[in-house]
C-alpha cells in the first residue's frame, strides 16, 4: 500500500479510478510512501492533486511522504509540498471572497438604514 488516506470512519486506498476529492472528503491524513515499482499510481495522485489546485477544491488533510531514501522519493515529497502549499492559497482565496461579500452586504444593509433616516 502505497498511498493510504485515512479519515475519521475510515482508512482507505488510493483509487487512480475514483476522483480525488472524493476520496480526500473528510480525511485527515494522506500518507504516501514511496515505491519505486509504484510509479504510475503516484504519477496519477499527483495528476489527481494538480486537477485539484486547477479546479480551486480544498484538502485539509495533512500529506506525510516517507521517502525510503530514494531521489525520486525526495523529488516527490517536494512536489506534494509544492501542490498542498497551493490549496491552502486556494482556501485562504475562498475565505477572503466569502468575507468580502459579507462584508459588502452589511454595508449595503448600512447605506439603506442611512438612506432611510434621511428621508
């Protein structure tokens, strides 16, 4: 077992057939080690984290990687790094939206009450 998510109910598999998203709901841990005869299942998560990033979804779960001291092990500890750095500046973007259009709203509300006293 390579990459292993585990969530509160459940430990699981990644499944390249399934989105990611999906299976990341609720985890809070990813653990990936790395394998060296287990390329394209972890060329696929990272592809899979990637669409990810692209398609402004979250992962709150924490990613580990266990390199087994290979090169390419490193290379991919770095590249998950990389790509988990970059959903949580898409949450932040989230939260900032959310919180600019609440904010817009409760100056909306604010400029009736004003407009309304002035009457």
């Amino acid at each position: 077992m390579c990459i292993k998510i585990i969530s509160p109910e459940k430990s699981l598999e990644f499944n390249p057939m399934e989105p990611l998203e999906d299976q990341v709901y609720n985890a809070k841990e990813i653990l990936v080690k790395y394998e060296p005869n287990e390329e394209r299942k972890m060329n696929s998560f990272v592809r899979e984290m990637e669409r990810m990033v692209l398609s402004g979804l979250s992962c709150g779960a924490e990613i580990k990687v266990e390199t087994n001291n290979h090169l390419e092990g490193v290379k991919l500890e770095r590249k998950l790094d990389k790509l988990k750095l970059k959903l949580n500046v898409n949450e932040m973007v989230k939260g900032l939206t959310k919180f600019h259009a609440d904010l817009d709203n409760k100056l909306c509300e604010l400029s009736k009450l004003c407009l309304e006293k002035n009457e």
